[in-house]
C-alpha cells in the first residue's frame, strides 16, 4: 500500500493518476501534473504559498497527501483566470501592485478566493486577519490590502449589475 | 519626452506572475531530470574522518553520491572585497575535505530518482565526524583560548576595519558631556519567500553547460564557475529564472553553485537541486549581528563634537563572497546625515562556528543607523532635550552637498552628492503630526496606557558602479528588446527599464521588452545589488536607446528626405514636424535598417545600440523614518500604531514600484525590530530552522496606519535619469526608529533599549529590571 | 523536507480504524487534519509505518447537544466549531479560542480530536477543555473508556490514550445562565502557539457571588493546567479588580513554567498571572451581563 491510483479534478479537469501514498498534494500537482503555479515555500504549513481550494475550503498542499484529494475537487491559480479575462481578483493585484517577487502569490489568490465566496463585505479587519496566514516577504502587505479591498468593490458592483434591477 | 518616466504603470511582469505561468527554477521542466540533496554537517566544528556514500548508493532510485573525496582538488570560492591575501584561506570550499566548520557545510551530494528518495538515502549516509571545541559566541573568538577556525590564518580575527577623521581623542576630552552606550544587532536575514535553487543539464555533444536559477549577477558567477571547473566560460551559460525575492543573499556564489553543475557533468540526465526551507536558515547566507561599545561627546545644545565606535561584527565559518560588505559599510554610514568633524570607528570582524555571513538589504546602513540613532536619542536624555532637536541641531545643511563624509565604502571615499535632510526631518514630522502624536501619548499616559514616538534618520547608498550594458534592438517586426546586464529580483525591472527605453527611444511601452540574466544573450553585465539596477542599469538603457533613436531618426531623414531636426519620433513613429501623414514605423526603419539595405555614410546596419555607462561614485538616498507605538507594559508586547517614511530617492522611474518597495523594506525592518532572530545555542546549533521559530512578520502585525511619501527634491547630479536607488532604503531606520519609540514609551519605568529584537520577553525583562 | 515511506489506510468506519490500530499497534499513526502530524513527517521528525487516516470517516464529524452540554464528534474541523451556532450558545468559550488556532486554511482542516490528542501545552483547546472540565472518550478494540480532561493529558505531547485507542468523541458541560468565559492569550504573532494563553470561565449567582470559577493556562507547563487554588479565591465574593489582581498573583505564583526561544519562565509564569486576571475580568463582566 505505497502507492495507489486516484482520481480527482482540478481546475475542473478529470485526472486519474497513480501516485505514492507519501507524496504532497502540492509535490503532486506541481510534478505530476504540471500545475507549477501552486509554489512551496516552507513545507511545513506556515508561509501560505501552496494554499489551493479544496471542495470549497482553503488549505495547504504540503500538509495534504496527495491520496487525501482522491475525488475531491482542486482548484489552483492556474484554473483562477477564465481564459484570457483574468479574476478581479489578479486584475486588483496588478492594477495596485499587490506583488513583486509573485511567489506567495498564488496561495494568497487562493486564500481570497475561498474568502471573498464566504466574505462578500469583509471590513478592513477581516481583510487583515485572512491575509495573516499569507506571508509575503517583499510587498510588506499594504498593497495587497488594498487590492483586496479593490476586488471586493468590483465583484460587489459584478454582482449588483447582474441584479434584477441593474446597478 | 517623459511619457513612461515617472508615472505608475502597472507591471509587465505581472500577468504571467498572477496565473501561475512564472517560471521559479522549481518550475523547469526538462525530460528525465534528476533530483539532488544535500547532506549537511550535524556538528558546528570537527574533524572529517570519513564520509561513506556506500549505503545511500545502493538505495534503489539513486544514480550517484558524490563525497568530499570525489571532488578533486577544487579552490575555494572567492570573492573580491578580501581586505588582504591572507584571508584567502578563509573562503569556503565548496565541500571541505578535513573539516567542517559550522552546521549546515555540505559534506555529500546525493541524486535520486525525485526528491523523496534523495531524502531517504540521506539518512543512509554514514559520516564519521570527530568533535572539535567550539567558538559558539564571535565575541568569544578572540579569547586566548579560543580554539582557532582557520588555522592558517592563526586567529579568529577576520579583519580590522577602522575609519577616522580629525582628533577623536581631544574633541571628546573636550566636549562638555560624554555620552556613551553598547548596543547590539542580532544575527537575522533576508528570508525570501523561495529558496534558493539551481538545475543544472550538461550536453555531451556540445560541451555546454547549462545552469538555471541563480540570479543577481550571473556573469560574475559563470566565471567564478569556469575557474573553479577549469572550463571554457564560452561554453557555460547561466539562464535566470523567475526568483521568489532576492534581498541580497539570492545570487551570491554558494557551495551548492559548484556542486550541482559539477554533478550534472558527471550525471546522464540534467539535475535539479531546491533548497528546501529547513536548508535555507542553514545555507544560505546570514546577516547584521554585531556589537557596538560607542560613545559621543556632546555641547550642552546636542551639538555632536566626536563619536567613538569599538564594534566587532561576527562573520561566521567563512569569508563570503559578500562578507566584509556590511562591516564595511557600518562604518561608513555611522556618521549618518549628521555633520561630525571628529570620529574614530574600529570594527573587529571575527570567524564563529554559524553560518557564513552576506549582505541583507541595506548592509550596514541598517546597523550602524541603529547604533547611531538609539544613541542620540540617549543624548537627548542625557542633556534633557528633545530628541527631534538634537538631530536638527545636527543635520549636514542641503547647502553643504557635495558632503565629504570621510569615511571609504568599498575603498572608495563616501561624498554624498545631494539631499535636503532636514527638510525631509521636517516633512516626517508633519506626517506624523508629532503635536497631536504627543497629545495621544500624553491622554494615553492618563489613562494607564504607553505610547510612544520615535524618529530615525538614514542615508542610505545606490548605483554601484562601476558600469552597467544595455543593448537596445528593434527588430523587423519593429518590437523593441532591452537586453540589459542587470537582474530581476521581484523588483519589477523588466518595466522599469522598459519605462526608461520607451521615453528615450520614443517607442510606446507595450513593444518594449526587456531580456536579462542570459549570458547566451547578453554578453556583459554586472548585475542587480546594492540598489543599482535603476541607476546604472536605467541609464546604460537610457543611452543605448536614444543612440538607437538617433539612428531611426537618421535613417527616416534620409526616407523621407525631411531634415533630421523636423522629425519627431513617438509612439514608435516617425513624423516631420508639421506633416503628419507623412511617418515611417519604427518597424519600417527596423527593415530598412537591415543588412544589405543601402544607409547613411557610415552607419552600421541594425536598428540597435549598446552602451556600457560606466559610474565611478554611488549615489545617496536618504530617508527620514517616524514611528508611534503603543507598549504593554504588562506582556511587553509592542504595536506600532503609525509609521512614517519620508524617503528621497532622486527622479522616480516608477512611484508604484518605489512605494513597494519602501512599504516592502519597512515591514522587514518590523521583523529585525520586533521578531527575527537566527538564535544558536551554546553548542552552535541553530535553534530557529523553521518559519515556527524564525519570525518573519505577517499583516496582522502591519502598523494600524502606513504613511510613505517619496519626494523628488534631490535628483542624482551623477546620471542621466537623475535617478538614486530605491531597493534598500525602506528597510534601513525601521529598526532604530521603532527602539526609539519604544523606549519612549517606557519612559517612565526609566528603560534603555539596548539590543534587538524587541520580544515580549526582552521587553517585560527590561520593565522588571527598571522596577527592582 | 518530504515525508519518510509508510504505509497508508484510509478506513471509513471506526471499527475498521480500530482494527488496523489493533494490529499496527506502536507502527501506527493516526492522521486527523494533519496540521501537526505532516509538517512532523515533512521534516522527518516522526516515521510511522503505517499511517491511518481518519477523514474518510464522516460519521466522526458533528456537533451534538448533549447533556446540556456538546459532543463533539473528533473529526469535527476547528472551522466548524467557529461557525456553529450551537457551539457558541452551549460552550462560547470554545467559539472564542478557536479564531487564535493557526489561520484559516490550518481551522480548515484542523480537527478538534487531532489537536487534543497532539497534546501540545501551548496549544489553545486543550487548555479550553481543561478550563471547561471536559471529558474525552477513547475507543479501541479492547472496548470505550472515559477520560477527564486532567488524566487524558499526561506530558508534553504525550497523553493517556493507547497505541491502539482513538480518541473519537469530546463531551463539554454547558454554560449554565449567568456565566461567562473569555480566552485571551499572548503570542509572538497572530495565529502562533501562545507564549501564555489563559481560559477562564466565571459563573454568578442571583447576587453576583461567584459561585464557579475555572481557569486553565496554556505554555507554562507539559500540561495545560487548573490553577484552582487560586481561582477558589473567587469563590462566596463578588470579585473586583483587587480580588482579581490577588487571583492573578496567586496564578503566578504557583507556576513554574518552562523557558524557551520565545520566552523566559520568568515572563511566562509573570504574563499568566496578567492573562488570569483581564480574562477573569473579561469572563465576570460577561457574566454580569447575563453570559456568553
């Protein structure tokens, strides 16, 4: 029982895989299956860099087996953009320099992601708390609070103009 | 002609960046590679009596373990800032044959089949290693009975770097008051976020060696790489990846530089090797930790008459390519913005059994502005004024520049070549509206609260020389490629130098592209450290690109029969002034410019240019840092409540990249003031090996309000662009401004603080001390 | 940094859990959130042979009123208890320590059952559980058997359960009227394991005489520990400030913690008594105003 085969879907593709029961989820969609946005930075679940979406909910690939995902459903960086329009989420970060060296970065789309869907109106503190379990070592996180906040705005007028009444 | 310069555009970097389409060289993907581990000394000094790869070997997965003896006789690595030829037997070999001298040194690479099995057959490595005395504490090292680390050397002693100017000893016994203070910077670094990494393949057939992953000056570190192999430069090509944030220690040349090439030219498929987080707090390089006994001599105003420093800088195992750079710089930058005629510095460098040291951002500036600040604020006490007066009363006046500090930076003498101090004093001290920070500070006080407020004053210096290339091409498609020597980091310098090409040239800014860290593209460069990308590297661009101008405009002259004075070249199109419908692409001068195409007198073929702009003084930035804080005296905790930077760094390419970057330094600067320390125990052996134990800070510890105002009022008169680097200056007086407030908001309870980081700990246990 | 070789079992009852911890024994591990347990084998601190993960047993996930009280099924994620509205009205000290575990993405997956049984001193919900009196249930082959929060915690990551027993269910008493709790702590950084972290929970009567009081410490010891000897000075009074400042002197007095990296004994044994006192403080004027 040191290796097994599992299927799962990513970025809403179906993969059956064989893999060894030892492997990280992370180490798994990285080498196995190419995904090399979901990055690791500390292997030990602290630095936030491998963060993806698993069945709904935030958590890091270096502390998951990558058999623990067998049936579940991933969602990584690379499936955030749809197609060539990028999330509201990326375009805050670029239009407000939410990163420079971009390493952490994917686990913190990852992470506000998952937020923004359970957190439509966070406040400025809530904001604050979610990007603690992040680190970033060059942004000193001010922009990146600021683009959260940008992506909120944008994806709340998405949603009231995609109201009955219009925005 | 300023369209790009000066304005926030976003990133070109960014896009690939935020879909997960960088390319970390964890991200490199080639056909069959193999995966290296490193095995890493257990004892911080002894005596290497075997080391056998027997066990490992025969692990199924692993295709080979080079031992030390495998090696050959290899040199060690160098670097270029030794003080003297002696120390030559102080640089480290890539894997020591008779002695190991801290914990983490490798002592065998192994290659696996992935990553998973290179770990196991790691445990399999059997390393007889005999136990040697330890210096566990640098400032031990110099003890006679010290057991001595290079014993070639003879003694501990690294070096003794000393800087003076007038008569220290008269000034002081006649200054009015004595002040003195002892202080120290603890052993931290730079901890970017990816560790460090390199894949290395090597082509049989055609002898090229390919090495991907290091960064910050490849061309300097393929040739340390062909000397210590003994191979053709030509035939070994560095190719820069995407990098997880550089802060100076990515980039230098480490033992891992040597090794994995070296095994992927011995190995049948290329080899990757990932330094994994454990490895890095270990490997790569540490920094800051010195001890600093000084003393001023004052007037009753605050007026500084003479300053003493007697420091010793623990250097770690080995002398470091970049080693002696902050020693040297501490001394440098000690005198600070403030004019002293008198001084005397003397820096002890000493070898210890930890982790060789480097440079992190801003090397030395960081410590010796925190010697210097927290004892002006010690000044003030002691003759009962104001902090923020002492410091005016002290200022080199803008009128003073060019400044001749007297001190050297790298053997050069420090003249600082313009700024405005107390005005950017001033300016932070409207930013912080220091009256009514102090009302809240004095309410606060009423109500059994601490606050406090604190200032610090740094310059800071950029645009290492002594030369940076640029090539500017427009090709036939009438795109334009950058390619410059210089290194990207994270910092964003594909755009920033894309900004520079397009206003120079007239191009528009998404045709430019900028290519750099390819020695197989570019054929000379320096690189990215010591904030000198934007300065030497923008402008070698900045010239590259209006000499490529001057050609198209040349050329479209000649097209259009139109004098070269009536063209105006924009947007990536030429015109005659007054004629609009009559305009030539860039992409049309690029053809015409081709081989073969018939061209002014004189005139090479090619839409393209290089410059090398060659530089022979730094330029100084400069920053003016005010912070307020809040201390419970009860846990010691400390919450910064608002922090201000007021930073001058000449023109601005780009504001948005310069605010990052100074937001950037100053919350790294929170994490030297408040939580990072790489701690050893008494045995020399590092404690702190996990993001557990090693703090860096997250956002739940950003300061309730950030405030960053760069200003612009002293452009560098020493390039084009009149551009000082902004890569370092953020981070420099965090740690002494916050200390300052700190201590001022214990006030009451009487405290110094005297050493960093600023724990819950240190800072209760200096309440305790005041109360017994 | 990657995990040594082991075998791995993901049963989905827990008969068929306890069977492989039957055989397995002393080789084998119990995966719950694994927000301990992997970085404990990424950095090859710990080597199983065999790994039995308990997260396909969906039958050990839920929250039940009990007794007045909950059971808390072990699987249930620390993210579920922050959220559950019965949690909050049944044993609010629970709802108030979790938000200070790790982050979002750690409660995502951490486990109730996973960070009892880790049993670190300085982690927030075992000193919840022994503030609360709480009682843990532990099965195996050999039969079910039911520890308090006192005897289930042994040492520094050690506690009483077996080899072959899970830990699969924990019991708390709810908070009656008039009661109050609060959770306050010190760490280096937010989401970090606490320098000092105190739960205390405070129950009036008709008067406001304090007729209950408990308090539990976190990171001065291998245990979390009760320091009833102080709180019993509550006990019969209406406490103010100069009680509770007694009460926090007594709570300091009385220990004798460990230093570390992070903290002196001196600091930490100094912060509880600190801690004791504002959460006690914290925990009283909730009570005062009806509990919570």
């Amino acid at each position: 029982m040191t290796e097994r085969t599992i299927r799962l879907s990513v970025n809403g593709r179906e993969y059956e895989r064989r893999v060894a029961v030892r492997w990280t989820l992370a180490d798994f969609l990285r080498d196995e299956l190419g995904l090399t946005g979901t990055h690791l930075g500390c292997e030990h679940g602290v630095c936030g860099a491998c963060t993806v979406v698993m069945n709904g909910a935030a958590v890091r690939s270096c502390l998951l087996l990558a058999v623990q995902a067998q049936g579940a459903e991933i969602r990584t960086v690379e499936g955030l953009a749809d197609g060539d329009t990028l999330h509201p989420l990326q375009e805050a970060f670029w239009e407000h320099h939410g990163l420079q060296c971009g390493f952490c970065t994917p686990g913190i789309l990852m992470s506000f992601a998952c937020f923004l869907e359970e957190h439509p109106a966070p406040s400025d503190a809530e904001i604050r708390e979610a990007l603690a379990g992040n680190l970033c070592r060059c942004t000193g996180y001010v922009n990146i609070e600021r683009a959260v906040r940008a992506a909120v705005t944008k994806l709340a007028g998405g949603r009231a103009g995609a109201g009955p009444t219009g925005a | 002609m300023s369209r790009y310069v000066g304005q926030p555009v976003r990133r070109k970097e960014d896009p690939r960046l935020l879909t997960g389409s960088g390319r970390y060289v964890g991200d490199v993907r080639l056909g069959g590679l193999l995966h290296a581990a490193i095995f890493r000394s257990p004892l911080p000094h002894a005596r290497i009596v075997r080391v056998d790869g027997s066990r490992a070997r025969a692990l199924p997965g692993v295709i080979a373990v080079f031992a030390p003896g495998d090696l050959g006789e290899v040199a060690p690595i160098p670097t270029t800032l030794a003080p003297r030829p002696a120390l030559k037997a102080c640089f480290q070999p890539p894997m020591p044959r008779d002695r190991v001298r801290y914990v983490g040194e490798p002592l065998a690479v192994v290659v696996a089949t992935d990553r998973y099995v290179a770990e196991d057959a790691l445990e399999l490595i059997d390393a007889e290693l005999e136990s040697l005395p330890v210096v566990a504490d640098a400032r031990r090292g110099l003890a006679p009975e010290a057991p001595i680390l290079h014993e070639a050397l003879g003694t501990n002693l690294a070096d003794r770097i000393v800087m003076s100017r007038g008569d220290v000893e008269r000034a002081l016994r006649e200054a009015p008051r004595r002040i003195r203070g002892a202080f120290a910077v603890q052993r931290h670094t730079g901890v970017p976020m990816e560790g460090r990494g390199l894949l290395a393949a090597f082509d049989r057939g055609t002898g090229v060696l390919t090495v991907w992953g290091p960064t910050k000056m490849v061309h300097r570190n393929r040739s340390i790489l062909a000397d210590l192999l003994g191979y053709p430069e030509h035939l070994i090509r560095f190719i820069e990846t995407d990098v997880g944030g550089g802060f100076g220690l990515r980039g230098e040349f480490y033992p891992e530089d040597f090794l994995i090439p070296w095994a992927a030219m011995r190995l049948p498929a290329p080899v990757r090797w990932l330094e994994d987080r454990r490895e890095h707090f270990l490997a790569t390089n540490h920094s800051r930790q010195q001890w600093h006994e000084v003393e001023m001599g004052v007037a009753p105003d605050g007026a500084i008459l003479a300053f003493t420093d007697q420091a010793l800088v623990d250097m770690g195992a080995y002398v470091r390519p970049n080693g002696f750079v902050a020693p040297d710089r501490t001394a440098a930058f000690l005198p600070g913005p403030y004019r002293i005629e008198h001084y005397a510095f003397e820096i002890a460098c000493v070898f210890s059994n930890k982790t060789p040291v480097g440079s992190y951002r801003g090397p030395g500036r960081v410590e010796s502005t925190f010697v210097r600040e927290r004892l002006i604020d010690l000044v003030a006490r002691e003759l009962g004024l104001d902090p923020v007066d002492v410091r005016r009363r002290n200022f080199i006046e803008a009128g003073a520049m060019p400044y001749a500090v007297g001190t050297t930076a790298h053997g050069r003498p420090v003249v600082y070549d313009s700024g405005d101090y107390r005005a950017a004093f001033e300016a932070a001290l409207r930013e912080l509206d220091l009256e009514a920070a102090r009302k809240r500070q004095a309410e606060a006080r009423r109500q059994g609260r601490y606050l406090g407020i604190g200032f610090a004053c740094v310059v800071d210096s950029s645009g290492v020389g002594p030369w940076e290339s640029a090539r500017v091409v427009v090709d036939r498609t009438g795109q334009v490629v950058v390619y410059s020597g210089t290194a990207g980091l994270g910092q964003g310098i594909e755009t920033t130098l894309a900004q520079v090409c397009a206003d120079a040239l007239g191009a528009r800014l998404e045709d430019v592209t900028v290519v750099h860290g390819d020695t197989g593209l570019i054929p000379f460069g320096i690189g990215s450290f010591g904030s000198r990308a934007a300065v030497v590297g923008g402008s070698a661009v900045f010239e590259a690109a209006r000499k490529v101008r001057e050609k198209a405009v040349r050329i479209a002259a000649r097209l259009l029969e139109a004098d070269p004075g009536d063209l105006v070249l924009e947007d990536g199109r030429v015109t005659v002034r007054g004629v609009p419908d009559r305009a030539l692409t860039l992409r049309d001068l690029a053809r015409a410019a081709l081989p073969g195409q018939p061209l002014p007198a004189g005139m090479e073929p090619g839409l393209e240019a290089t410059h090398y702009f060659h530089i022979t003084d730094v330029t100084y930035p400069y920053g003016m840092d005010a912070a307020l804080v809040e201390v419970d005296p009860e846990t010691g905790m400390v919450r910064v409540l608002k922090y201000v930077i007021v930073a001058d760094v000449g023109r601005m390419i780009n504001p948005l990249i310069v605010d990052g970057q100074m937001v950037g330094g100053m919350v790294q600067g929170l994490g030297a003031a408040l939580l990072e320390e790489l701690a050893y125990d008494e045995g020399g052996q590092l404690l702190t090996t996990t993001f557990m134990d090693y703090l860096l800070p997250t956002a739940a510890e950003l300061p309730a309000e950030v405030v960053v105002r760069v200003t612009e009022a002293a452009p560098s008169p020493g390039n084009p662009l009149g551009v000082k680097g902004a890569g370092e200056g953020g981070i420099i007086a965090v740690p002494a401004a916050v200390a300052n407030a700190v201590e001022d908001a214990l006030a009451p309870f009487g405290v110094t603080v005297t050493a960093l980081p600023l724990s819950p700990d240190r800072v209760l246990g200096l309440v305790r001390a005041s109360r017994r | 940094m990657k995990p040594p070789r082991f075998e791995y079992f993901d049963p989905t009852t827990v008969e068929a859990a306890l069977d492989l911890l039957g055989e397995h024994g002393e080789n084998a591990k119990v995966l719950a959130g694994g927000q301990s347990l992997m970085p404990l084998l990424n950095f090859r601190l710990i080597r199983p042979q065999v790994l039995v993960d308990l997260n396909g047993i969906g039958a050990l996930a839920y929250v039940r009123p009990c007794d007045g009280g909950l059971a808390l099924g072990a699987l249930t994620r620390q993210r579920a208890l922050e959220r559950s509205a019965v949690v909050r009205e049944r044993c609010p000290l629970v709802a108030q320590a979790v938000p200070f575990i790790g982050h979002a993405a750690i409660r995502n997956r951490g486990t109730i059952g996973g960070t009892l049984a880790h049993a670190d001193p300085a982690a927030e919900l075992p000193a919840v559980v022994t503030a609360l009196g709480g009682t843990l249930v532990l099965r195996s082959i050999r039969g079910e058997r039911v520890l308090p929060a006192d005897r289930f915690f042994v040492s520094y990551l050690t506690t009483a359960a077996a080899p072959d027993e899970i830990l699969v269910e924990v019991r708390l008493p709810g908070a009656g009227s008039r009661t109050g709790s609060a959770f306050q702590e010190v760490s280096r950084r937010h989401g970090d394991f606490a320098l000092v972290g105190v739960a205390a929970i405070v129950s009036l009567g008709a008067d406001d005489v304090c007729t209950a009081a408990s308090v539990a410490v976190a990171g001065v010891g291998p245990v979390p520990l009760r320091v009833d000897d102080a709180t019993r000075l509550l006990l019969g009074e209406k406490p103010d400030e100069r009680t509770l400042a007694e009460v926090g002197r007594r709570v300091s007095e009385q220990l004798t913690p460990d230093a570390d990296l992070h903290a002196s004994s001196e600091y930490r044994k100094q912060v509880a008594g600190v801690l004791a006192r504002r959460a006690l403080g914290e925990a009283l004027g909730k009570a005062r105003g009806g509990g919570a």
